[in-house]
C-alpha cells in the first residue's frame, strides 16, 4: 500500500532545528531523521526507504553547498531564494542524485520552506569543503535538475522534468473535482512521491489529504491513483531513476 502522510497529521511533529548553523523549523511526514531518529538499526543504501520532511529556513539564511547519501527531490511550498544560482519560488522542483552537491540555499525576505523527499535512508547533509575527502573514491554519477517555478495550467499536466530513459520524472497535474488520475508503473522507477500543493486528494481507500500532503508508492506496488476533491487537485508526480549509481 501507498504510504500516506496528512499535513494536519504532520503538524504536531514540527519543532525547531539547528543545521550548519541556521536555525530553523521541521516537520516529520515519512520516515526517521536525524532530528526523529528510529529505535532500530538505520536500512542500508540498497533498501527502499522513503524520507519525508518539510523545512521552514528563516528569512535571509543561507545553508552552505552540501550532499546527501540517498537521492532526493525538493520541492518549494514557499517564500524564495537562491538555490544555487537558480531563483526559487512556489512550485520549484529540484531533484539530486546521491552524493551530488548542491547549494548553498539562500532564504529571500519571506523565508524559504521546501520538502525534502528521499527514497534512501541519509544520516544528513555533509557539508562542503569540510566533507569534500568522503567523495573521493566513490562509485557516483554526479545528477542535478532544476524546474524553475511556472504559472500552473487551468487544467492538465506540465512537465516539470523531462521523462529520461532511467525513470527519472516531474509532472504538476491540474485536475476538476472529481476527476481521476492514475499514474505510471511505479516498476519504471525507484519509487514515486505524491505532493499535494493546492485541493485535496483522495487515495483508492478514501483517505482524504489536504494541501502540503504526501504519498509514497514504491516500485512493487500497482499505479497509484488519485481522485480530485470538491476543490479540485494541483499534485505533482516526482518519480525516482531506477537504479543506484552509489551503491556497490
């Protein structure tokens, strides 16, 4: 089954944060991190393990160029800033491999909040220079894709990141209330996230999630399909690549 996570539900698990020295906020959805860590031993690089969280960095913050142990989507939910040299605003999408750097991100004047979304388990950014020695030697492929933020369409879907021939995909899906969609095989990938920016979503055994939820569907699971509430549905579609450069 679809891993379900409700932003009413999250909420309660939102508490303050220090990383690289900026103070900011973070709610659990999915998963153990560093900050709710899990009683049990932490999976292994190979293993499926979806990560879920939403970062609130305060107003004029900057977070220094770092990398990840897992691949991951981020997804900007609000404010702006500076990832990179690429300017960021509601819905930006921005997708790295394992152990590709990235950064820094810089938090405009309204902060800058963004889900961070992993289908591996990662102990925590590693920051750079400091960190730059635990690159040397790896088996990795450096993967970086950012989709700029974009007025959305009344109805239908825009490609976010171009489909690549390893699974690797972003779609914004616009739907009426009461419209239907069922997404790809989850097999053509390494695991799908489900974010719900605006309406409500309701999954095939009638849970009902609100704007700033997620859904997890793993690769041996069926299609997922997704139903528009009364408000209708804007839900984007972040579908992982197969396969794992990092793991040997």
């Amino acid at each position: 089954m679809a891993v379900l996570a409700s932003g009413e539900s999250a909420r309660g698990t939102r508490r303050p944060i220090v990383s690289n020295g900026v103070a900011a906020h973070l709610t659990t959805y999915i998963g153990a991190n560093r900050y709710m860590p899990d009683a049990g031993a932490p999976p292994g690089p190979e293993a499926v393990y979806p990560m879920a969280f939403l970062v609130e960095q305060p107003a004029g913050s900057v977070v220094a160029a770092h990398f990840h142990e897992a691949n991951q989507f981020q997804v900007v939910v609000a404010g702006g800033g500076m990832l990179g040299r690429h300017a960021v605003a509601p819905v930006a999408v921005h997708y790295t491999n394992a152990y590709s750097s990235y950064g820094p991100l810089a938090a405009g004047e309204q902060g800058l909040h963004y889900f961070t979304l992993r289908n591996g388990y990662d102990r925590g950014a590693r920051y750079l220079p400091a960190a730059r020695e635990e690159l040397k030697g790896l088996r990795r492929r450096f993967r970086e894709a950012v989709a700029d933020a974009a007025p959305a369409v009344a109805e239908g879907t825009e490609v976010l990141i171009a489909p690549a021939p390893d699974g690797l995909g972003a779609w914004r899906h616009r739907l009426a209330p009461g419209a239907a969609l069922q997404g790809p095989d989850p097999a053509s990938g390494d695991g799908q996230f489900w974010v719900v920016t605006r309406g409500s979503l309701r999954a095939a055994d009638g849970t009902a999630l609100p704007p700033l939820s997620v859904a997890f569907v793993a690769p041996d699971e069926p299609p997922f399909v997704a139903t528009a509430g009364e408000e209708g549905l804007e839900v984007l579609l972040l579908q992982y690549p197969r396969g794992r450069d990092h793991v040997g």
